[in-house]
C-alpha cells in the first residue's frame, strides 16, 4: 500500500542528492555526475531532466549549472518536508488505532 510513496520518496532523494551536486561541482556532466554519485548514467539523466524541467538547472556547454530557483527550493522543500512529516504522524497514529480493533 505504501510502496508507490516510498518509491516516490526514493525517487526525490536522488533529485536532490543530484541538484547538490550540481551545486557544488558546477558545470557538471551527466558522466561526472554518475561517476561522483556512484549512480547509473541513466537514473542521473533522468534526475537532470526532472530538476531542468522545473527550473532548477540548465544546460550549458560545459555542463548542468543551478538557476536562481535553488535558492527558492530551500526555504520551499522545509516547509513541504514539514507538512509531509505531519501527514506521517498522523498515519502512524491512525495505525496504531488500527491495531486496537
């Protein structure tokens, strides 16, 4: 049941992990990125497509760089990261109700 929101999870983990390092070793390219990560070529492809189409980074010729959204994301991301751990209590709570019938 919750397998799709844990892959969803997952899935978010790695954008970010990859949006960091683009942060820190920017421009930066598909092949440096994998090798740095120790992710495969295609998950990190996938991760920079994710991250240009909302904003995040672009293309340059040298490699990925951060657009002026990231700063925006971090104060965004803490406040989503807040409400999600609320939902997560409340779930846990209604479990563990659940486990009394």
């Amino acid at each position: 049941m919750l397998e799709r929101m844990k892959s969803e999870i997952d899935m978010t983990f790695r954008h970010l992990l990859v949006l960091k390092a683009v942060k820190e070793n920017q421009p930066i390219g598909i092949f440096k990125l994998s090798e740095l990560l120790k992710l495969p070529n295609h998950k990190v492809r996938y991760s920079l497509r994710i991250l240009e189409q909302a904003g995040l980074i672009r293309p340059s010729p040298q490699g990925a760089i951060v657009t002026e959204r990231f700063e925006e994301l971090k104060n965004q991301v803490d406040d989503d990261i807040k409400d999600i751990s609320e939902k997560i209590e409340e779930i846990k709570i209604l479990v563990d109700e659940m486990k009394m019938l």
